[in-house]
C-alpha cells in the first residue's frame, strides 16, 4: 500500500462520516451522498499517488464528492429542481463547527419515528459509523444476515414512503430521542471492543460517541435519557485507558491499576446520573441502570471490594426493565463474584448461548477453570474463538488457553 493510498484510508476512517453528514444535509438523499462519497474516494484512489496528498485531504474529499453529486444530478434526464439548487452550492469547506453539527444532524435524520426503533439504529450505525454487516451484528446481537435484510427493507421503506433525509424541526426531536440514545450507546460499544479494529478498542469512535453525546446533552439539556446515556459512556470511557497493557494486550477488570482511571470523568459521570434520577424521580431506565452498575465499579476501592450484591441486584433490575442476553450475562460472572464460581455456572446452565455465544463460552472457560476443571475449561474457550472476537481479545483467549493446557499436564 503507497503512503497515499494509507492517508486516504485514514482519511475516510476518520472522516468519510462527516463528510457524508454534508452531503445529505445539502441534497437530502443518503444513497446519492453515500454513492458521491465514494467517487471522491475512487478519484482520490487514482489522483493522489500521482499528484500527491493534498495538505487537507478532508477538504479536497468534500470538494470533490459535492462534484461527484452534481455530476450525478446532471445526469439524470430531467433536471430537477434538486439539481438546480445543488449545481450553486458552495464549494468550499464547510467550516469545523457546521461538519459537527452535520453529524449531529444526520443521527436525528436517521432516526425517523416511521421506522422501526431496531430499523432506525441499524441504518444510523452504518451511516454515522460505517460498520461492516459483520460488525453491526456483533453490536446489535445478531446475525450478519439479519443485518442486511434489515438495511434492504428500511431502504426500500424509506424510498416507497417517501421518507425525507432532513432535519426535524425542534418540535419533532423529541420523538427521536429515544432511538438517537440506543445509536449513541451502541456506537460506543462497537467501538469499545471493536470487531473490526486492529486494537482492542476504537478511540476514536469511542471519542466521537461521546462527543455526540454531549452534544445532545447541550441539545436537549432537561431530558434524563441523554444525561444518563452520557453518564454511562464517560463512567465507561474512564476506564479505557486500563483495559489494555503496554503491548495493547487486554487486562480484565480484576486486575486494573486503578490509579489510571479518570476521576474527573467518573465524577462527572455520577453527577449526571443523579441529576437525571432526579429528573426521573428515581424510577431508572435501562441507561440509568447501566450507568449505576459502571458507577459501582468505579468507586470500588478495588475488585474483590466491589459491592457484588448490589451490583447483582442492579442487573436484576436491568434485566426486568430491559431483557438481553448481554445483561443476563453480565448478571452471571457478578453472581459468581458473589457465591463463588459454581454458582455462576448453575447460572450459565439456566441461560443457553444465543448470538452472543463467543462471550457465553469465554465466561464458561474462566468459570470452570477457577473450579479447576481445565479441560472443559480448554473446550469452552476454543469454542468462544468466532470471527466476533478482534485480534487482542483473542489472543488473550488463546494464553488462558495456553495456561489451562500446562496445568493438565
């Protein structure tokens, strides 16, 4: 790969959202903005290992992708008054804060209340954080062929209805919040444990969910769901920083220097959550259950002095007002924490593996390798090494594996 063909790669990682934030805002149609995007790309493919990078790839990427829209307009045979309008658009960047503000857009754009809540999430994923079918799977637990059905029926949807890609007036936000909170939940979490990412996590996109955040937080500043969404991302996000050694290897929960972790950030997490249970009157939605649960974690002094029942009672109360596998999961290796390994795998027994069956086996595999049975141990590990696990996580799987196998011979 030359060096323009890696910038431009970076360059569209980084950036190819907003780009494409620009370009529906000002046509108001996502294939056209997608399919123009991706022209930009292709010139861009064929002109700069020639003429070079330019000294602001972004910039030359938007120039040339509202271009490849008007080129695109000016094809079709009848000119619309779309293509009128767009062949006067300005061609210039657009400044930083407006390329900010088009992200912001384009989730509420995204999240139509004619769609589906689950129709609406998938489409803004892919949109706002280019996820791979693979990887919009992994995060909304799943299948890939789950994922493309759904994508090809909210298109169709939105084309047959004539759904608009346009911003909602003030007055219709509301409606949208509950759908643009799951979008920024799950694009942290995709980018928390990246499928798809050469890292454990992607910082990035961790970044810029937050950033999101607090921009829907400024939005919207007397709505709870937001705060509490903000809450749990930056009660999370505090932690990052431990989750991985000097070689970007994993390091579980149990065995974080703690002293890494952002005081500031977790301070500012529990704050929003109390003032958002206040705004609740203490009645928790699954955010604000989720966010406690992180809080729990990040005042503990250290693992063992976690409050283990709360925390047990808490997924309990999670599970009651939101039911997923993850939670159920999660509930598991607390109430372990709790009564001891056993109890955990009485647990797993009551709870089969679903689509999220790597992180079932792999919880398994620690189980009964604290109970001493490192066999089945070994099984159950192997079993959790799916195309889900990225690259540091699994190699972290395989050690333990490692381990386990020496300590049967």
């Amino acid at each position: 790969m030359t060096d323009a063909s890696r910038e431009l790669a970076e360059v569209i990682r980084t950036e190819g959202a907003r780009i494409l934030a620009t370009l529906v805002r000002i046509l108001g149609d996502l294939q056209l903005a997608e399919d123009a995007v991706q022209e930009a790309a292709i010139r861009a493919m064929r002109q700069w290992p020639v003429s070079g990078v330019p000294d602001s790839p972004r910039a030359w990427l938007t120039v040339t992708a509202k271009r490849a829209a008007i080129d695109a307009l000016r094809r079709e045979s009848v000119r619309t008054t779309r293509e009128r309008e767009a062949v006067h658009l300005d061609l210039g960047e657009p400044p930083e804060h407006v390329v900010h503000d088009d992200m912001l857009r384009l989730m509420f754009t995204c999240t139509h209340p004619a769609l589906s809540l689950e129709s609406a999430v998938t489409l803004a994923l892919r949109t706002l954080c280019g996820l791979s079918n693979a990887e919009l799977a992994a995060v909304l637990l799943t299948t890939e062929s789950a994922v493309a059905k759904r994508l090809t029926r909210t298109r169709a949807k939105i084309a047959k209805a004539g759904i608009p890609y346009q911003v909602p007036s003030d007055s219709e936000l509301p409606q949208r919040l509950s759908a643009v909170c799951a979008v920024l939940h799950s694009a942290y979490t995709s980018a928390h444990t990246a499928s798809g990412h050469a890292g454990l996590t992607d910082v990035d996109g961790c970044r810029e969910a937050v950033r999101l955040a607090r921009l829907v937080c400024a939005l919207m500043p007397d709505e709870a769901m937001p705060m509490a969404v903000l809450s749990l991302l930056l009660l999370t996000e505090a932690r990052r920083r431990a989750r991985t050694d000097g070689n970007g290897d994993p390091v579980p929960l149990a065995d974080q220097n703690r002293d890494a972790w952002d005081t500031a950030m977790i301070g500012e997490g529990r704050r929003l959550l109390d003032d958002s249970l206040r705004r609740t009157d203490g009645i928790a939605d699954a955010y604000q259950l989720q966010a406690a649960i992180a809080a729990e974690h990040a005042i503990a002094p250290s693992y063992p002095e976690t409050d283990w029942a709360e925390v047990v009672r808490l997924y309990d109360l999670l599970i009651e007002v939101h039911p997923s596998s993850a939670a159920r999961l999660a509930r598991t290796v607390a109430v372990a924490e709790l009564f001891g390994p056993e109890a955990g795998l009485a647990e797993l027994e009551d709870d089969e593996p679903g689509v999220d069956d790597h992180r079932w086996h792999a919880v398994r595999g620690e189980l009964l390798a604290r109970t001493g049975r490192f066999g089945d141990a070994v099984t159950a590990m192997t079993a959790s090494l799916t195309s889900a696990v990225n690259a540091p996580e699994a190699a972290h799987r395989r050690r333990l594996i490692a381990e386990w196998t020496l300590a049967l011979s």
